[in-house]
C-alpha cells in the first residue's frame, strides 16, 4: 500500500517552460529559410537614388524585372541583360512574359499590373527604351522605376 | 529523498525572445517597392498618325546626349540645380512671358535621351521633372511635396482622392519622353 502512494507521487509533467523557445526557434528557422528561397538575381543591381519617391499601394500588383550587366560575364558577357523571374529573357520575349504575370492576378486585376524595373546605374538607355516599348505592346503601362531614396534629400 | 526537479529559470525567456525577434525586425530587409512612378503612352501602333502641331514655346525640351552632358532648350548645362526652378517657372508660366508656355495645360516637357545614356543620367533628370510637377501640385493644396507623395501614392480614401484631384486640377503631369536617339549604345 505505502508503496503504491510513494509512486502516485512522483511529479509526472512535461517541463513545459521551454517550449516556447523551440516555437520561436522554428520560427526563426522558416524566417531565415524563405528569405533565402527567394530569386537569385544574376545581374548587377546598383540602384539609382532619387528625391521624389512613391511608394505602390499594393504589392502583389507589383512584378519585377531586372536589368543589368550579368554577374558571370565570362558566361553571359558584358552587355546589359534583362532578368524576368530565374532566367534570362530578350527584348521580344516579353510580351509573352507580361501574359503570364497576368494571367496569375484575378481576372478584374489585370490591367493594373505595375512593372517594377530595377535597373542597374550602369545599363545604358537603349536596352530600357526596347523594353519601354514592348510593354507598351503588351499593355502594361503601368511603371515604377525602383530608386533608392537620396541620402542628402534636401525636402 | 526528495529528488528535486531541475528547473530552468525562465524568467528571461520572453527578453530573449523579444531580443530575437527585435534583431529581425532591424536587419530583414523588405524587398524595395519605391521609385519613380510614370505611365507609358499606349502601343505605338496604336497611335493614329499624328499631325498635332505643338507649338514651340509650349516645348520644354531637355536633352541628354551618350555622354550623359545634358542641353536644356537648346543651352548647354552644367549644374542642375537650377533646372527644377526653371521647369516650375515654365509650366506656370500662364502667357506672361511670351517664349514661355501659354497654359499649364498645354505646358509639354519634352525629355529626350540617347541609346547611350546612362540609367543613373536618366534618373536623376527625370527626378527632377517630377520633383517639379509634385512642387506645384503640393503648393496648390498647400501642403509639402513629401506629404503630396504620400497623398498620390494612396488614393483609397475619398480625402486622398479628392486632395489629388484638386491639386492635379488644370495641370497634367505632361513628361513627354521621347524614342532615344541612336547615337551611342546598341
């Protein structure tokens, strides 16, 4: 019997207290991993800054291209390259391209697609100018250069 | 004997926590959605021919050649300090000076570039045009440029939106930028 009721009181719980902090820790962890996930940008992305910034309302109108001098120029060369997702693309490809970036917002969103150009210092305006272009064909008018606010902003 | 069960203090758990999560906080750095925003004219197919006679002195052109050197209304321009004054003095001109615009409305900036133009070159003028245009619109609701920004950058609520009408009023961001020339560059 005296037996029995040693037993009965033994402390049976779980620590608990830690457990929070393996919580946080996955957290952290998937925090860490996704960042990491995102695209690798394979061009150059000096970035200009500028004074009179806007801000988009909303992001996930928001699509990016990148434009600059590729980061492996003994693969790619030294002219500058357009980056659309993971790959490489040509001027031409990209009325094709903005389809597709369309075809993934709702219906009755679409024309509100805003291209987001990031471009390197250094890319000269010809290439811009032929990208300009082709999203005018593809009816993507809407278009932020992404700048850099300026460090000496006088306003 | 009474076998006392470990415990970890836990009391500074949630500093460490808050520590952490204060570290993240700082250094993530959310993907850069600001710039320059501007709206493309539609296909150049699409456009009808155009036989529109724009009169000169409605033209404010600027030019940057493949070497970046910049030439506004025909001048040579070193500093550009200036240019932001002269674009705003331009567009309000209303008919005062006669080699000036006649109207806001008609007031045209004309921003040329060649294929050899640098990005950071086109940028830093066309920042400058812009800054113009958003000067006078913030002047016409009497508020500063960076509170005018904020203002056009949400036009949701019906306040934002009527501010932005009535700032834009009679004055259309009117930045033309033309084909670039093949000069320099590809």
């Amino acid at each position: 019997m005296s037996k029995f009721r040693k037993k009965s009181n033994v402390k049976q719980d779980i620590p608990t207290s830690s457990m929070p902090d393996v919580v946080f820790m996955l957290l952290f962890f998937f925090m860490v991993t996704t960042q990491l996930r995102e695209t690798s940008i394979d061009v150059m992305q000096r970035i200009p800054e500028a004074s009179q910034l806007r801000k988009l309302q909303r992001k996930s109108l928001v699509t990016n291209l990148y434009i600059g001098e590729p980061k492996k120029t003994e693969q790619f060369g030294k002219e500058p390259k357009i980056q659309a997702g993971d790959v490489f693309i040509e001027p031409k490809d990209i009325i094709l391209w903005v389809n597709r970036e369309k075809d993934k917002l709702p219906e009755n969103e679409r024309d509100q697609l805003t291209v987001s150009l990031k471009v390197d210092n250094e890319a000269k305006r010809g290439i811009i100018a032929d990208v300009e272009t082709e999203l005018r064909r593809a009816n993507a008018r809407k278009l932020l250069y992404t700048t850099l606010q300026t460090r000496d902003d006088k306003k | 004997m009474a076998r006392s069960t470990p415990d970890i203090p836990n009391a500074s758990m949630a500093d460490i926590a808050f520590l952490l999560l204060t570290f993240f906080l700082v250094t993530t750095t959310i993907a850069n959605d600001k710039g320059l925003q501007l709206q493309l004219p539609p296909p150049p197919e699409a456009q009808p021919p155009e036989d529109v006679k724009i009169q000169e002195r409605n033209m404010f052109k600027i030019q940057v050649n493949s070497s970046d050197a910049l030439l506004v209304e025909g001048e040579p321009m070193d500093d550009v300090s200036g240019l932001k004054e002269q674009i705003k003095k331009f567009v309000l001109n209303r008919g005062v000076d006669p080699a000036s615009s006649d109207s806001p409305e008609k007031a045209i900036v004309s921003y040329k570039t060649d294929r050899g133009t640098s990005h950071k070159r086109f940028i830093e003028i066309l920042d400058i045009i812009q800054g113009a245009y958003y000067d006078i619109y913030a002047d016409q609701i009497g508020v500063s440029n960076a509170k005018f920004r904020e203002i056009a950058s949400d036009l949701t609520t019906d306040d934002n939106r009527r501010l932005y009408e009535k700032a834009r009023e009679g004055i259309p961001m009117a930045i033309s930028i033309a084909e670039p020339t093949k000069v320099g560059g590809n």
